[in-house]
C-alpha cells in the first residue's frame, strides 16, 4: 500500500512539473508574440515606402 501512495506522490509531482514548465513555455511564446508585433510595425512604414520605390522604378524603365 505504500508503494501505491508513493508512486501516486511521484506521478503529482511530474504533472506539477510538466504544469509549471508549460506555464513557463506559454508565457515565452506571448512574449515572442509580442515582438512579432512590435516588429511588423516598425518595418511595415519602410516597407510600404520600398515597394513604392520599386512601382515608381519599374513604371519609368518598363
């Protein structure tokens, strides 16, 4: 009976793991998430201002 009582203590103790771990995973994946955003926006006006250059380019040399 002891043997039950412990391994049910260990298998606790993995999923307490695997729920922090998780937690730790979804926290990093908002976080890049974040960034992603952060950096579309900061590339978005100059990439609007490139292929405005590449439409006025190609319209003169077609």
């Amino acid at each position: 009976m002891t043997w039950i009582f412990v391994a049910v203590a260990v298998a606790f103790a993995g999923l307490v793991v695997l729920a922090v771990l998780t937690a730790r995973v979804l926290r990093a994946a908002n976080g890049l998430s974040r960034e992603i955003a952060q950096a579309r926006a900061r590339i978005a006006p100059q990439e609007k201002a490139l292929h405005a250059r590449i439409a006025t380019n190609g319209a003169s040399e077609g």
